[in-house]
C-alpha cells in the first residue's frame, strides 16, 4: 500500500466521521448568528479535497515530494484530525454545526483549547496541509493549505463575534491569552 492511499483512507475516516458528529444547535438568543459562514466552510471543506483529490488520480501538478514528506504529511493529517477531535468532544453537547452559544454553556477553556481557541479548524486546516503534502501534489497543496484558509478565518470571525457577545470580558481575557487559529503562532 503507498502513502497516498493511507492518506486517502485517513481522509475518508475524517469525512464519515464528520457526516456522523455534525450536529446544528440552537443559539440561546434564537438568533440565526451564522452568516453563512457554514455554507463556506462545508462548500471549501468539500470541493479543496475533491479537486486535490482529482489531480491526483489524474496525474495532475506531481509535485515528486520524497516518501519522507509524505510521510510528514499522513502525521499532520493525524495530528490535524486527532486535534480536530479532541475539540469536538472537550465540548461536548455544546458542539454543535452552526454557530450557537447555548443556554447553559459555559466558556470552555481546558484541553485542545488551552492551546488555540478554535482547535477544530486548526486541527481540520492542518489535516488538509498533510493531505496535500501525501498526495503528493502541489495544487493539493495549494488548494487545501492555502486556498481553504479564508473559509476558515471567516468562520472564525463570526464564532470570534458571538463568543465575545456571549462571554464579554471572560472571553476577551481569554483571547490575550490564547492565539485563535495556530497555537503559539496567531
């Protein structure tokens, strides 16, 4: 079996595992807080790996990366997918698909996101980095560790608003301490 097809198993893992885990939520305002920014996120989440993914079955932009790169890339998809995880289940029932602050939440502060505050994009940003570099193609590489950042700064910013809105001064102390999407970085 070759790296690619580690690194295709592992990216089908993720995607069934997201079918399964998403769930929406409602927002204790009864607000539609979104702005769409889901409708980025799944459309980028979706389509970046589809078109690495055909480039690579297509023969398209090889980027001739040695087997220690590809490597490096199904443990970032591990490391991005595990973190992605691990985010999802410190929160528990107050993960939800859309963005939704809950009548009883509380702001969540322990695990993953003593590290960065939004562990789930980074992790799935980083998952996505790895994928490109394992298949071994530079428009991969493009689409899924460049090209899929907006959709998720943008999410960020409307998660960012809603937990300022709903946490105030706990959240604004929080975010001096924690980096929001790369851990220790920005």
């Amino acid at each position: 079996m070759n790296i690619e097809w580690i690194a295709l198993a592992l990216y089908c893992v993720w995607l069934v595992s997201e079918l399964v885990v998403l769930r929406p939520a409602r927002d204790r305002s009864g607000s539609n807080v979104d702005r769409r920014s889901m409708l980025l996120l799944a459309s980028s989440n979706m389509l970046a790996p589809a078109l690495s993914i055909a480039c690579y079955f297509f023969g398209i932009a090889g980027a001739g990366l040695p087997p220690p790169v590809q490597f490096i890339g199904v443990s970032l998809m591990i490391v991005g997918f595990s973190m992605r995880w691990s985010g999802m289940w410190t929160l528990r029932k107050f993960f939800s698909a859309n963005v939704a602050v809950q009548k009883d939440q509380r702001l969540v502060i322990r695990g993953p996101y003593r590290l960065v505050r939004h562990p789930g994009y980074f992790g799935g940003w980083l998952g996505f980095t790895g994928l490109g570099l394992a298949l071994n193609n530079w428009i991969a590489v493009a689409l899924l560790g460049v090209l899929t950042v907006p959709a998720f700064l943008y999410r960020i910013s409307v998660e960012e608003q809603v937990l300022r809105a709903a946490f105030s001064n706990d959240y604004i102390d929080y975010s001096a301490r924690v980096k929001k999407f790369i851990p220790l970085v920005w």
